[in-house]
C-alpha cells in the first residue's frame, strides 16, 4: 500500500514532494568524466561456421575500434537454452559478466521466419533484469544490426528494439539491416563497399556518440520518481517495524 500523498502542491496533490526531483543539469552534465575507451559488447545471433550475423558483428567490431572502443564479442557456442542450466554455467557467467563489463551493446541477429532467431533471443534471455540492486543493461547504450537472406527486412531488428527498451537500455536511434547478405561479404570475410557498409558504419559512430555522451550520467538518466517513491515506502516499513 502506497503512503498518504502528502504534496505541498494544490496544483498537483498526488506529487510526492520527498520523492519527486526537478532535472538538474549540473548532473547531466557531470564535470568529472570517464577517460577510458567506451567498452562494447557485441552479441550476434547464429552459430553457423560462415555466420553473416557474426561476419556483420565482426566489421563493426573493427569500426568500433578504429572509433577509440574497446570491444569484445561473445561467441554464442555453448550457450544452454535459458532455465535449462544453472546460473553459474560458465558460458552464462562469461556473458553475464561482460553485461557488467560494458557500457554499450550492439545486437545483431539474423532474420528467420520473420524474427530474431532462438540464438538471440537465449542470450538477451540470460542477461538479468537485475542481479542484487544492479541492472545489468539500466543505462548502457545499444546499437541494432540484422542480416536477412532475402529482401531487406525490420523485423528483427524492430524486436530488438523493443527488448532493449525492456532491458531499459538507451537505444540510438539508427539502426542497419543488410539484405541478401550472403552478396555483402567477400570469401575471407570481410563486408564489401556500399551502401549497407556506409549505414554500419553510421550506426557505430552514433553508438560511440552516445555512449560517450551518457556513461557519466547514465545512473541519473534513469533515475525514476516511482522507485525512489517505492525506495522511500520500503525505508518506513523497515523503520516502523523496528519501532514495534
């Protein structure tokens, strides 16, 4: 049960004045920032031995560095279905602990039947909402890639967007999906010149934009008058049972 409203506003009387904070810019703008290179985990979706979600993931990784980040790429391989294996596997402790490590992401999943793949998915699934008081993805930033083998497509990464705003993440707002991706990608690998290589490589430098632009104030970013209102609820429950 929520407290009595106690404002001391007439013009909003359901305003909580203890939890409700006006936006201060001195902590969006923090004058104290990180020197680090931003640090970006990179999940892509396919175990295939010629991916092109990972092929796709790994050009981005290279931009990504070339742009001053530090990356690193989970490979899928190996990883349980979610509840189908204890919390302290190795493969979900490696990619929980690279969640905590990052301050971005980029997902990339291939298109099939119409969605993300059940690879993708898994991974996102094994990321906790929260570990203790600690979010693991509150915050970060994230990019969206997909790779379809037909016609260009959304679908996928229009699913992604959707659980990153789950994860509370900070989703920028480009986003690349490269049809017919088995024509992008020369015998060793590496993307070929055009148009969907230009998008990428827009997507990445937007990723780095933000995620330079909000790591420092990111726990202020979402920050929520409703939790702080709850936190302040949980506080007098404990106070007054104490007082019993």
């Amino acid at each position: 049960m929520r407290k009595a409203n106690v404002s001391l506003s007439p013009e909003l009387p359901n305003l909580d004045p203890e939890a409700f904070h006006e936006p201060d810019l001195e902590r969006l703008l923090p004058t104290v920032r990180a020197t680090h290179a931003p640090r970006i985990l990179l999940l892509y979706g396919s175990v295939r031995e010629r991916s092109y979600s990972r092929l796709l993931t790994e050009e981005a990784a290279r931009l990504l560095r070339k742009m001053g980040a530090e990356t690193r790429i989970f490979d899928p391989r190996g990883l349980p279905l979610p509840d189908g294996a204890p919390e302290d596997h190795p493969k979900v402790q490696e990619l929980r602990d690279l969640a905590q490590w990052s301050e971005g992401m980029v997902w990339c999943s291939p298109e099939r039947h119409g969605a993300m793949t059940g690879i993708m998915k898994a991974q996102i699934d094994w990321i906790p909402l929260s570990v203790g008081s600690v979010r693991p993805t509150q915050g970060k930033t994230l990019a969206l890639m997909e790779v379809s083998g037909g016609s260009q497509s959304f679908n996928a990464v229009n699913q992604l967007r959707v659980l990153g705003r789950w994860m509370r993440m900070i989703t920028i707002p480009n986003q690349s999906s490269v049809a017919k991706a088995f024509l992008e990608f020369e015998e060793d690998g590496r993307m070929k010149p055009s148009p969907y290589y230009e998008r990428v490589v827009d997507v990445m430098e937007e990723l780095v934009k933000f995620t330079l632009l909000t790591r420092d104030c990111a726990d202020y970013l979402v920050d929520r008058y409703s939790e702080r209102r709850e936190s302040a609820e949980a506080l007098s429950k404990r106070v007054n049972l104490r007082s019993i």
